[in-house]
C-alpha cells in the first residue's frame, strides 16, 4: 500500500470548526500530525450569540488523544486575528479551510437587506479576509492550500436561497482567480461543493438523511487537496456520501448568426436557436483563453476572404454576376512545384488506411521494400496546393472560400507516380457553370516530371449562392460521373476509419481546420470534424486498386469521384465495385449509417495482359555518380579478370535525382567484367537504389553503407551479402 498521507510540521487554520464538517477536518488534520486552529465564533445557524465552548470543545478532543490545536473565537470578518492566531502559536500557516457560513433562508421577494448582507460577508467575504490575512505568509514560504466552501445551491440554484446561492457561486469565481495568481507561489486553490449533515443542512434535510451524509464522508477529500503531494488546483467538487465528482463547464459548439457587414438580428438568433442550443459534441472551456478562442475563430470565419473550408454549407454570394466568365476561362491559376522524399507518399498512405497488418501494404509503407512504390491516388496531394492558393487570387471573382464546397474530382495517371522527387503542378480555369444555387469552377491541374506529363486533375468546385450568372449549366469539359450498373455488386471491400484519421491524413497537406477543431467545424454547419473528402477518395481507390489490380499500380489510370455526403472519423467505409470491362464502377457507403458518401464513381485499370512497361529510366544530365562509373570502368579494364575471378556477380544501380533513374551496371561475373549504363543484360545478383547524393556519400566514406541501409537511404534488392564485395571495389577503385 501506499504511504499514509502526513501532515506533520503543517499548520491549519478550519474556520467554522466547532461543529459538522469543520470539526471533522479539524480532528481528521490533528490525527495526521499537523497543527490545528479551531476557529468558531459559537453562534446559531443564523448568525446570533456568540461562545467560546464549542472550539473549545474541538480543541479538548483533539489535545485528548495527543494533537496539537489552539482555539479562535473571533469572527471571519477579523481575518486578520484567526491567522494571528496561527502565527502566534505554531509560528506559520500553512493550510486554509474557508468552511464557516451561516443561513438567511427567504424566498426572493421576502430577503432583507439585512439578509443578503450578512450572508455574503460571512460567507464570501469572510473566505476573502481570511485568505488574504494568509496569503503573504503562503506566498513568502512557497506554499499554500486553500479551500473554498462552496454549495449545491450555489451551481444549481434553490428555492428560498438566492442570498446563499449568489455568496456560494461567488466563492468558486474568488476560488478560480486565486488558483491562477497563486499558481507560481505553490499556492492551489480548490472549491468543494458538500453535502453533509450539519446545522445548516438541517433546515433543508430530512434528519435520517442528515444522519446517514456523515461529515467524515466529507473530510478525506478536503485533506487530499491540501496535501503537498496533491498538484489539483482551480478546480471544483462535489463530494457526499463517500462519492466524488469533479465537475467542468460545458458549453455547446453555438452557432454564428450574422454574416459579414450584415446586421445581427433577433430573428437569426431565433432560427439558429436549436444550433446554439445543442450541445452534440459540446466543447469544455478550461480557461478564460479558450472560451475567447471560439470568438476568435467566429471573427475570423465572418470577416475571412479565401480560407478555405472545402465542406461549409454557409449560404450568401461569392461571385459577381458581373464576372466576364470568357476573360477567366482558360486563365492560369498558379504553377507550384512540390518536392518530396519517401516520407510523403508513405504519410499519405497512413492516411488513407494502410497498416503493416495487411503485408500486402507494406510496398507502399517500407521505402526498403523491393516494390516500393506510391499509391496511384497520391497524385492529388501535389496538384491541390495549386488549386488552393490559385483560385483566391484569381481577378474578376469575389470568392470566399468559407462557401466552398469539393464537388467532385478525377484523377489520370500517365506514369506511376515516383517515390520522391520535384514535381510542378499547373493549374488552370477549364470552365465556370451556373448552377443556379451556385457557380462550379472547373479547375485543370498537369503534373510534370521535369518535361514529362505525370498526371492531370480536374477539380470540380461549387460554390454555395453564387448561382444566377447567366451562364452555362453544362460543359463538355467536364468529366463526368457514371452511374453503377443495376445489379448487385462484383465486390464489396470495408475499412474502419479511425478516430484521428483526420488528423492523420492532413499531414498530407489539407491543413483545413475544419476536419480536426469542433469548434470550427461546428461553424461550417458540423456536429463534430468531418474527414476529408479526398481521404474517403483514397479508401476506395485503394479497395478497387487492391480487389481487382492486385496493387500494381502500373495498371492503375483514370478514378473520378463525386463527393455526396460527409463522413466522420471512426466510421466504416464500404466500397462496393462493379466490374465492366477495364472500368470498375464504384459506390463508397457510410456503413453505419448507410449512406453513400461518395456516388458514381469508376477507375479504369488496365488487364494484366496489356499493362504498359514499368516506367523507364531517364537519363538525368550531370549526375556525380556517372563520374565514379566511369572511373570504375577504366579500372576494371585494366584488372578485370581478377576481379571476376574474386566477386563472380552483377550488381545493378539504380540512381535516382530528381523523382528520375538513371541505371547503372557493374558486371563482374561474364568474360574480364564491364562497366554501363543501363539495366544488367542478364538478371542482376543484386540491385542497389539510392539517390545521387547518398551515392556520393557513401563512396567518399562520408556514410557507413550499413548506416544508409537501416535509415532507408540504400535499398538493396537480391543477394544482400554481396554487397560486401562490392563495397570493397568502391573503396579501392573509385578515389577520383
């Protein structure tokens, strides 16, 4: 068991200690070594008379069975003379219970003047005089304990004590205030709410209910929150009957009722009423910082121009009705360029529910993997920052994009996406729609590899009121979604969402507070922070890659998606697929609740049979390691049949820069050994992937080849023993 809780060397002052719960934390602190001031003015419940006897009958008691106690009758408006009191006798103080109190019972309109006075100078003010009388003293020693006293009545309120609920709940704000001046003192405050038999309970109570609500089911908790050990500190409990409840403030998620240079009116107070009032998902402000924080983020939503917020339904106009569509039709938005390691397409896998508990996943998850490799759907993660920071800045459109909504998106691959590299996304205006109770964006984004074409998006943006342009409603540019075929589904694969799958998956780059803060989704019309449209994209477009691609991402080429209702991290995702030649058409449902969060969507992949070659190397201009080849190839023209006598191996490079390869062979096994570019003609012993750099390094002896394996940096592939032989032949053959 646990060391005994000790009070020895303390000093504690108990006002109110005479009787009930003041006079069993008096004798529960005696027993436990410390040093008690027993204060009790010796009145009625009410505040009249005045006598010395029951202190004095608390301090005997205590003395009786060995403990150390004086007594005090003074009243806790003479603050300043019960902490005298302690110091003269015990020379500090070091514990304060604010427990004395008296009761005015009236129904509201009945109270006197009189009665509300003396209530909250004896109870609120009193704990006031008290503690302040103390506090130097606590504050010089560094270290302190306040109690406050504080009641049910005052959180909840009780017919005929309006004076008592009013000092009561006053006392828990005195206690919150202290608790953070004092906080670098050592100093903690805390507030207890009893509910114990006692004389002032006794007006209220039943006396077998009195009986049975001891004061000593009360008083553990109260030396517990005294003790030095205990680091709790502003907080407030509710304690009784042996039970223990710590209690916080809830508030609803609210709602916003005006919008930008508009006025704020009863009547939107009225129709967002149920909003405000609903507390789904409530938020629990600690501090007077956080309960402002949602003002903020209110403020910043009303008056913000391009956040972007891809799934707010908030209503209003974003775009002129004067826009020349034909002026921006065609515009460029903005050219990025995205650069990368194997850490990115890896992050992004996690995000859409990859785990090594699969080990068909594990190719997308280990850069070391012989396969390693991206998932196809990664090819939105370097395009969206285009689109994002492109279409704000676009002339001639009013856009807020706290009214944007991601329709739709599809996506085609030209070449499997590299593992790292530098790729520059452009995007462009492919059309504007008016839809009536909104505008759609069409917006195109190429993806380039150097001068090579990876992949192209079209992102299909509608933005809410921003209808009635006078345009088009459709257009040829489009691409379009495709309804299931009316049968029962081919295949039907789940994943079960996790709950931080949101914030898993917004490393990839889709900072939108809206999918982790409550507080902000909340303002987009949300219970609670929704998961990324984009994210539920790749779910599915992992299912038909894995059920009918069997994850080879070479015959992945074309998914399109349209985004039809929201899903919350934690939920189930089932895609269910029909197989129409090389289309897959697909239907992702929520399904807990069975809803389809995405609707008529399709991949093309093509058959095992016709699937293109793997990507073929690129010659990369001005690599350093072409350098040590070439200067390997002369060497081993001059001692190359004693090499081939001792390695007896081809080893293959694969040295990328740039997300493009160039190959490299060392052929120490056919005739007197040679060195080329390109691929082993015959199958390779053993294949080594790095980058140039690293290549670099590790010749110069600047990395330990064992170090750049475990770090991921060197990938080997075949017979990894070789590879001592070889790094034998880099050391003594390649000083340039």
């Amino acid at each position: 068991m646990a060391a005994g809780l000790r009070f020895d060397g303390r000093v504690v002052l108990v006002t109110g200690a005479g009787g009930g719960l003041g006079k069993a934390y008096a004798l529960a602190f005696a027993e436990r070594g410390a040093s008690v001031i027993v204060n009790d003015l010796g009145g009625d419940f009410k505040g009249y008379g005045k006598s010395s006897s029951a202190a004095d009958r608390v301090v005997n008691e205590i003395r009786a069975k060995g403990g150390k106690a004086v007594p005090n009758y003074d009243s806790v408006e003479d603050g300043e003379k019960l902490v005298k009191t302690a110091l003269e006798a015990f020379g500090k103080i070091d514990i304060v219970v604010n427990n004395a109190g008296i009761l005015r019972d009236r129904s509201f309109v009945r109270i006197s003047d009189e009665d509300w006075d003396i209530i909250h100078r004896i109870h609120l003010r009193g704990s006031f005089l008290v503690t302040r009388a103390a506090w130097n003293h606590m504050k010089n020693q560094k270290f302190g304990r306040i109690i406050m006293t504080s009641s049910a009545a005052g959180i909840y309120g009780n017919f005929g004590q309006a004076n008592y609920s009013a000092a009561k709940l006053g006392l828990l704000g005195l206690s919150n205030t202290i608790a953070i001046e004092g906080r670098k003192y050592n100093i903690h405050c805390n507030t207890i709410a009893p509910t114990a038999g006692s004389r002032l309970t006794q007006t209220i109570m039943p006396q077998d209910m009195v009986d049975a609500f001891k004061p000593e089911y009360v008083a553990p908790l109260v030396l517990w929150l005294c003790h030095e050990s205990c680091q709790e500190n502003g907080s407030l409990f509710e304690v009784g009957a042996g039970w223990i409840g710590k209690l916080r403030w809830e508030r609803s998620l609210g709602a916003i009722v005006r919008g930008k240079n508009q006025p704020m009116t009863p009547e939107a107070v009225r129709d967002k009423w149920e909003k405000v009032c609903d507390f789904d998902n409530a938020s629990k402000p600690r501090s007077i910082q956080e309960s402002i924080n949602v003002l903020n983020d209110a403020l910043s939503q009303i008056e913000s121009q391009g956040n972007v917020s891809m799934h707010s339904t908030s209503s209003g106009s974003v775009i002129s009705s004067a826009v020349d569509t034909a002026n921006i039709i065609g515009r460029e938005l903005a050219t990025k360029v995205y650069t990368y390691t194997h850490l990115e397409p890896i992050l992004y896998a996690l995000g859409v529910g990859m785990s090594t508990k699969d080990p068909d996943h594990l190719k997308f998850l280990f850069e070391g993997s012989e396969e390693f490799c991206c998932l196809p759907s990664f090819g939105v993660i370097p395009a969206q920052i285009s689109v994002f920071d492109g279409v704000p800045s676009l002339p001639g459109l009013n856009i807020d994009f706290t009214k944007m909504l991601h329709g739709e998106q599809y996506l085609e691959l030209y070449k499997p996406l590299p593992t790292s590299g530098q790729l520059t996304s452009v995007s462009t205006i492919a059309d504007i729609l008016d839809k009536g109770s909104g505008a759609v964006l069409l917006v195109d984004v190429n993806t380039y590899c150097g001068k090579e074409l990876l992949c192209y998006n079209q992102f299909t943006v509608f933005f809410v009121g921003a209808g009635g342009l006078g345009g088009k409603r459709t257009s040829e540019k489009a691409k379009v979604t495709v309804n299931p075929p009316k049968r029962p589904p081919d295949a039907v694969l789940s994943d079960v969402t996790t709950a931080d799958q949101a914030a898993l998956y917004r490393l990839s780059g889709d900072w939108n507070p809206l999918h982790v803060d409550p507080s902000f989704a909340a303002l987009g019309g949300f219970k609670k922070p929704i998961l990324h449209g984009l994210c539920s994209f790749g779910f599915a477009a992992r299912h038909v890659l894995k059920h009918f691609a069997n994850n080879d991402v070479t015959r992945f080429k074309a998914i399109k998606v349209r985004f039809a209702k929201p899903v919350f991290p934690g939920q189930t995702l089932q895609t269910e697929m029909w197989k129409e030649g090389n289309r897959i058409h697909f239907q992702t449902k929520v399904k807990e609740t069975g809803e389809i969060a995405i609707a008529g969507g399709y991949a093309d992949i093509t058959s095992a049979l016709d699937k293109p070659s793997a990507w073929e190397p690129v010659k990369t201009a001005g690599l350093q390691s072409d350098l040590v080849f070439e200067e390997i190839g002369r060497r081993i023209k001059e001692i190359g049949n004693e090499l081939v006598k001792k390695v007896n191996a081809v080893f293959q490079w694969n040295i990328t820069k740039d997300g493009k390869t160039v190959q490299w062979t060392i052929d120490l096994k056919n005739g007197s050994g040679e060195v080329y570019q390109g691929p082993a003609r015959s199958s390779a012993d053993t294949t080594f992937t790095l980058s140039d750099q690293d290549f670099m390094d590790v010749v110069q002896q600047k990395t330990n080849p064992q170090q750049a394996f475990f770090s991921g940096k060197l990938k080997v592939k075949g017979n990894i023993m070789l590879s001592q032989k070889l790094e034998m032949i880099l050391k003594d053959y390649a000083k340039l």
